[in-house]
C-alpha cells in the first residue's frame, strides 16, 4: 500500500513536471496549430543554459529566469528567421520538417559542444526531502510542484484576462476573422511561439536537477509533450494540465509494477493509443482530421 | 429548358421527389452548439439557397449535407439514400459535387488535368490496362475526352486547357471549380459561396453559367451575395444561429423580420 | 453571358491523348530516352571505374536511394512527413539478420520475407494511423520508430540487443557475390533502376492521379469521389515495401544491423536528399543522394556533425528553396525558355 501511495505521489509530482512541458506545446500546437518538432530541443537548452550558470556559481533561483530568458531569445531569433519563413499552419508539412530539422541541429550542436554524458545541475532544494503524509518528497520533486502551479494558474489568468491573451484565444479560434479585426497576427503567431518555447526552457531548468543534462533528454520530453496535449484535447490548458496528471501518474505505476526499460516506449504507445481511440481528448474538439 | 425563379414554386409542388432532405440536424463541436435542429427538403431540380449571417452555421450545415461532416444527430438524405453516416467520397459517387470556397482548384494542376482529377473516380481501367491502352482504357478515356469538351465548352475555358490553374483569373477559377464539378455528371450540386470576391461582371457570367446548367439538376447554394440568391434561387433558407428561420422564395424571405434584424448593420452587397 | 467558344476555336487534343498526369512541371524528359540513358551510364560506371571504393560507395547510393525514394511517395506523393519510416527500412534489415544468421536462408529469400513483414506491418500501422494528417500523423510515425528502437535494444533474443547482429555467411543474389563491388552495384543499380520504373508507372496511373488530387486538394478530391484513406494505405503499402527493399540492400554494405537503423537519423539522412533533389520530381532523390552519400563519405564526418550539417542544411533548404534542386533548375529553364500559359504573372 505504501509504494502504492508512494507511487501515486511521485506520479502527480511527475505530472507537474508535465504539466509545464506541455502547457508551452499546447499554446503552439494546441492553440495555433504550428507543430513544433523542435520543442524538446528547446527544453535540453534551458538545461544547459542552467549548467553553465551554475558552473559560474550563479544561485540556482537566479539562473532559472535567466536560462527562461536566453530560451526565450533564441526562441524568437528562430521564429523571425526559421519558421516564420516556413509555411504556417493548414497541415503545411513545411513547419513540421523546419522544426524536425532545428531540433535535431540543435541536439547536434548539444551533443558536440557538451558530449553525451549526463551534466548534474545543482540545485539548493536537491538534497532536501520533504514528508508529508509519511510518503517522500524530493524537495526539488516539491519546487517543480509549487512553481508549475504558480506559472500555469498565472499563465491562464493572463491568457483570459489580458489584452495579448485574448488577442493569442482569438487568432486561435478564427486567423482569418482575428486578422480582419486588427489583430496583428503574425505578431501574436511570434509572441506564442516565444512563450511555448519559454517554457520548454523552464521545464528544463526546472527538471535538470532530477534528470541531469544530456542532450537528448528533451526527446522524452517531446513525447510526452504531445501525448498529453492531445490528451487533454487541443487548445485546452485545463485539459493538458488533467492529461499532465493522468501522464504523470501512468508513467510512476508503469515504472514502478512494469518495467523500467520500457518505460521509454509507453510515451509513444499512449501518443498512439490516444490518437487513435480518443482524438478529441478529455476536453477538446474533434477536428485533428482537418489539419 | 430555362429555369427562371418563377417556375421554381410550381416545381416544388408538383415534385413528389426529393433530392435532398435533411431531418433535425444538431452539430455539437464540444461546448459549441453549431446547428440546433435544422431540417429542410430541396426538391428535384429546384435552386435552392442557404443564407444567413457569418457565423450562423451555414457552411457547418453545407458540409453535413454533403457528407463531409457527421451531424451529431439527425438525418440526411440525398437521392433516396440515407446518406448520415456516410463516407464522403461515397456520397460524391453517388451524384454529388460540390464547389469549395477556399482552395476552389487542384491549384498545381492544369485546367485540363483538373478535369481529369474530377473525372477518374469512374475510370475503369486498371494499372496494366494503362501500360498497355486495354480497351477499358481506351473507352475510359474516350468518354473523358467527350465529357471535357463539353464542359469546357460550357465553363467557356476551352482556351485555357492547358493553363495552370493557380494562375487563372480569380473568376475564372471559380468557373474551374464548377467544370471539375460537372466532370463526374452528378445530379445535385452544392455550391459554396461561389460568388465570394467576384465583381458585378463576374457575377453576371457566374449566374449566367449556373442557370445554364441548372436544367436537369438541383443545386444547393450558399452565398453571402443577395443578389446572386434573388436571380437564381426559387427558394431560400435563413440560418441564424443554428437554427431555421424561414424557407421562402427570396423577395418574402427578406421582408421577413427576423431575417432583417439578423442582417441589421451586415453590409451585404 | 460567357463566350462560348466555336468548336473551331478550341485546340484539339494532344495526339496521343494520354493525359501526362505528373506532378512535375519544367520539363518532362521522355522516359525511353532516359532509361536508355540509365543503364548505359550505369554499365559504363560499373565496368570502367576502378577505384573499388567508389563503386562500393555507389551501390550503398543506390541502395539508400531506394529509401529516399520510398519516403518521397510520402512527402511528394501525400504531402505527409513520414518522420518515422525507419521502422521499415529496419525491417527491411533486421529481416535479412535475423533470416541470414538465425534461419541460415538465403539473402533474397530473407529480402522478400523482409519486405513481405513491412507490408504487414505497414497494413497494421497504415489502418491505425492513415486517418491522422499532418503533424499528428508525423507524431505517430515519428513515435513508432521510437518504439521500434526500444523494443530492438530490449529483445535481445532476437535482434542480438544492442550490439546487433553481425557475422554474416557470404550474401549474393543470383550468383553474383555482393561482397565484390561490382556485383554489389550491378545488383543495387539494376533494382534502383526498375523501382524508378515501376514508380513512373504508378504516376501516370489512375492510382497515381488519385494521389497526386488528394495531395493538392484533399478536400476537393474526396468530393469527386476519391476514396482519400485508401489511396493513402496503397502508397503507404508501397513506400513501406521500397523502404524495406533499401533495408536489406544495405546490409551487405554495413555487414552489421543495430538498433540504430531505427534511429532518426536515418530518416534526417534521407529526408535531405528527398529535399534537396525536390520532392515533385520523381529522381529528385536519387540526385539528393548521390550528393549526400558521396560528400560525407568522403569527409569521414563525426555522426552528430552530419546529423548537425545535414539538419541545418534542410532548414536552409526549407527556407530558400523548398522545391530543391529541382525547383531551382525549373525556375532557370523557364527564365530561358518562354512557355505561354504557365508564363503569365497574376
């Protein structure tokens, strides 16, 4: 019973990880329908970027806005230059292998610049546990918690109340119609792009401590990434967050009562089984087939 | 035989067939309710037209008539079928086109293979007999090349046979999408927004070559431009909001009241 | 009222009456005189070339190309971004190991197998996941290849884990020993060859028509009656056979297969020479790969610097010259030649 419990608590504190990793995809993919391949690549950078910092003792709570930052940049230099050139949106497979092709440059370019091995990134909260319940806590498990709850519940209030925000809802619901409303769409296009990508490069400063940085470290990440926006249905932040949870807690018991060696594989098989049993996910809309 | 709108109301009561029916449909995307229980018969040979505000379900009430989405509930028929769960190039076979108001053309195509991509589905030949000219070939083709030339003769773009359809005049293009249509001699047509960007002149030759083809046919139109819905329609059905307002010939449809206050501030011509 | 035209106004139709339904457009070189040109070069290249590693080097080409050519019925025949064909270019390997060293059968024998497990496995797949376009189909294909590895790496049993599976009897097909590069070339060119016949066929058919519709206008062409997910599963039936073909011809080059023919890698590899080539034509590539087989083998490049150069290089592609090579070598023929109709701006 208690690794049950055990189990089910790293399973939710798994799926705050999640929940932040796909929250950035489900406004690029989920929102504007642009399928950035490249998203993973952008969260091993955030990692990185963490690593070097630390390495020049900058405090862990410093360096995390700081790596955000840089993401965020080389995010935007991207979009201006790479994807925006692209064809955007309408199921154009321009985007799709843009994206496919800067990630794995970028992983490249990781690979040769850090080499395969794992990096540990420090972290003040890395050794310290917390109980709770008599279960377990990594005390690092705990921040990522917190901080995805602060990040995503502001993330949502600034999506609906705030001018951008609504701007971002409007050209995702209607292009056309937002355009001819004075919306300046390729703007907002930008804009969430930077933001999905930004917070790809949080996650990875966020998780880097749990899982050390190593190049292809977003390659899961992407994975579960798009499992769980799709799962929570497009568009829908509510949704991705419930379908973080649900990822979260399916990988903990997969790890724990399966098998370990597998585990890599259940991303894909539940992106799959998803798709194909459930495409309007838990809170979406049925229209994956027109894309 | 020319249709004119007036014929059209004797026609719907003499008409004891009907070409297309659809029963309260309801279409539920999510949360969204686009069609709340519409229901409507065009009669055999008749012009019929669906108009109504932007946003009124209107297009979401033209794909479920033709087939390419799934009401959420209710029924449609067309020719005698129940055609609601349907695939839709089951429901094109079965004498159904229809025209697109985006991407109206196989843009990176000629005109003449446009034709030929509205046509193959009826080609009988099989690989082998395209290697060696079968004589299910030959007639599969011979037939193709008849029926081209007609309808190019009809759509008035015999000279533009070989030209890429991408860059055709904007007009000109839509009389494409209507040749690509009448390629497979369907029965019923559906046209949406066909009259969307054109000018005066355009519109002109367009009401012109839907009333020449119009004999033999029924057409379903969808349009935002009143005057194309007042010269060829002889009845018309308002959408607003999902839901069915009034099905009339055009002049009574649009003294209706709660036609004009749906409209009221629209510019529409 | 439009003008109809006079029956005398109207030009007749093209004398042989067979539409040309290629998607290509610049211009179209007679497909005899090509083939005949084909196999003279390739006779010439095999027999007079005697730097053996060239000729090796070109027959992993054309053996490699037959992927490429397998991943552009997706991409220019679809539209679709198979991420994933891998899985079928690994079949195609992993049926030859485990047919040659665990089965002691013979290297043709083990291809056909191979082959016939892709198609299989591509009939399951297709019938999953065909209904998915665009990036979630990519996803999909993208996540089986994923998969694939995993479970090569884990089922040691039968695909030797990790180190793969190395050790192989000597291969030939029809007697002719593919350890001899000659042999080896003859063999990879002559199915090269007929692969790029048999796809031309298919271009000009109804079947290929019907492809070529719905990848311009899905929409469109399912209302003239195209069955969409059908034509979808017969070319992915048939890139997943080429793939598989590719496969187990490049084994008697790698003499080993691991878990990483699964890697994306390979899909990276073959993508740019599809790109780079240009997706409509139909050798585009072949072209890709002839540039990308040779270079790299003859700069010794660290994996990650190709799979960086050659990453960056399809994003530049992307950018600059979506149509590749072919596009840019269209847009100069046309510059030089003034065809009426396809010529007037809009």
């Amino acid at each position: 019973m208690d690794l049950l419990l055990q189990t089910l608590a790293n399973g939710i504190v798994l799926g705050a990880g999640y929940a932040v990793i796909s929250v950035g995809l489900t406004l690029v993919f989920g929102i504007l329908h642009i399928a950035n391949f490249a998203h993973g690549a952008f969260f091993a950078l955030g990692a990185y970027v963490m690593f070097l910092m630390i390495s020049l003792h900058v405090p862990y709570l410093v360096a995390l806005p700081v790596a955000v930052a840089v993401v965020a940049i080389v995010g935007f230099a991207t979009e201006t230059t790479i994807v925006r050139r692209s064809l955007y949106g309408e199921g154009h497979h321009g985007s799709i292998i843009v994206t496919f092709a800067l990630g794995q440059a970028m992983v490249a370019a990781l690979l040769l610049i850090f080499g395969p091995d794992p990096h540990p990134v420090g972290s003040p909260f890395g050794q310290s546990t917390l109980s709770i319940f008599g279960l377990m806590i990594a005390g690092q498990r705990a921040f990522i918690f917190v901080i995805s709850v602060l990040v995503l519940s502001g993330f949502g209030v600034w999506l609906r109340y705030s001018t951008k925000g609504q701007q971002i809802l409007a050209v995702a619901q209607n292009p056309r119609g937002a355009l001819y409303s004075g919306i300046n769409v390729p703007m907002i296009r930008s804009v969430s792009f930077v933001l999905g990508v930004a917070a790809a490069g949080l996650a990875g400063g966020l998780l880097a401590p749990i899982v050390t940085a190593y190049p292809t470290m977003g390659h899961s990440t992407l994975i579960t990434g798009f499992t769980v926006v799709i799962l929570g249905g497009m568009g829908s932040i509510s949704g991705a967050m419930l379908g973080s949870l649900l990822m979260g807690l399916a990988n903990a018991l997969f790890e724990t009562y399966v098998s370990v060696s597998w585990t890599p594989a259940l991303g894909w098989v539940l992106v799959i089984a998803v798709l194909l049993l459930w495409p309007q996910g838990l809170r979406g809309r049925a229209e994956l087939y027109r894309h | 035989m020319h249709k004119t709108p007036a014929d059209a109301s004797t026609q719907a009561t003499a008409a004891t067939e009907f070409a297309v029916r659809a029963s309260d449909i309801h279409k539920r995307y999510g949360g969204v309710t686009a069609l709340d229980g519409v229901s409507l018969t065009v009669n055999a040979g008749e012009i019929f037209g669906i108009i109504g505000p932007n946003g009124a379900g209107k297009s979401t009430l033209f794909d479920v008539l033709c087939g390419i989405t799934k009401a959420t509930s209710g029924k449609v028929e067309v020719l005698g079928q129940d055609v609601t769960r349907m695939s839709p190039h089951l429901v094109a076979r079965s004498g159904v086109a229809r025209t697109f108001q985006r991407t109206a053309v196989f843009g990176e195509a000629t005109v003449f293979d446009n034709l030929l991509y509205g046509r193959h589905s009826s080609f009988r030949h099989s690989v082998i007999g395209r290697i060696f000219r079968s004589p299910a070939y030959r007639n599969d083709h011979g037939a193709f090349e008849a029926k081209a030339r007609e309808v190019l003769a009809v759509t008035g773009l015999g000279e533009d046979r070989g030209r890429l359809a991408s860059v055709l005049a904007y007009g000109v293009q839509r009389r494409l999408a209507v040749a690509v249509a009448l390629m497979s001699e369907p029965k019923i047509l559906f046209l949406d927004e066909p009259a969307a960007g054109m000018n005066g002149r355009e519109t002109d030759d367009f009401i012109a070559l839907i009333r020449l083809i119009a004999p033999g046919r029924t057409i379903v139109i969808v349009e935002h431009d009143m005057a194309v819905i007042k010269s060829l329609c002889g009845r018309a059905l308002v959408v607003v909001d999902g839901r069915p307002v009034v099905v009339d010939a055009p002049d009574q449809v649009f003294k209706h009241a709660e036609v004009i206050s749906a409209y009221l501030g629209a510019d529409d011509d | 009222m439009p003008d109809l035209p006079t029956e005398a106004a109207m030009t007749a139709p093209p004398a042989a009456a067979i539409p040309t339904l290629a998607g290509a457009q610049g211009s179209r070189v007679r497909p005899l005189a090509a083939l005949g040109v084909a196999i003279v070069a390739a006779v010439l290249f095999g027999t007079l070339v005697t730097n053996s590693f060239i000729v090796t080097i070109a027959g992993y080409t054309c053996a490699f190309s037959l992927f490429a050519l397998s991943i552009n019925i997706m991409l220019g025949g679809l539209g679709e971004v198979p991420l994933g064909q891998c899985v079928f270019f690994g079949i195609g390997g992993y049926g030859v190991g485990i047919g040659m060293i665990k089965f002691g059968l013979p290297f043709e024998l083990a291809a056909a197998l191979s082959m016939a497990v892709s198609v299989a496995a591509a009939a399951l797949i297709g019938a999953l996941t065909l209904r998915l376009t665009g990036a979630y189909f990519s996803i999909v294909s993208w996540g089986l290849s994923g998969v694939a590895l995993v479970a090569a790496l884990n089922l040691t049993d039968v695909t030797g884990g990790p180190l793969g599976m190395y050790g192989f009897p000597p291969i030939t097909v029809a007697s002719i020993p593919l350890a001899n590069p000659r042999g080896y070339f003859f063999v990879t060119v002559t199915v090269l060859i007929l692969a790029v016949l048999l796809l031309h066929a298919v271009r000009d058919s109804r079947f290929g028509a019907a492809m070529e519709s719905v990848r311009q206008n899905r929409h469109l062409a399912q209302s003239v009656g195209v069955d969409i997910f059908r034509q979808r599963l017969k070319a992915f039936l048939l890139s997943a056979t080429l793939a598989a073909l590719g496969g187990a011809l490049c084994v008697p080059y790698a003499q080993i297969v691991t878990p990483e023919i699964f890697s994306v890698g390979n899909t990276v590899d073959a993508l740019l020479m599809v790109l780079l080539g240009g997706s409509q034509l139909l050798v585009g590539p072949i072209i890709g790969a002839v540039i990308f087989t040779v270079i790299p083998h003859y700069l010794e490049l660290d994996p990650n610097v190709r799979i960086l150069l050659f990453s960056t290089a399809i994003v530049l592609i992307m950018i600059f010259a979506p149509g590749g090579l072919h596009q840019i070598s269209s847009a100069l023929i046309r510059r030089f030649k003034r065809k009426s109709g396809a010529q007037d701006p809009r």
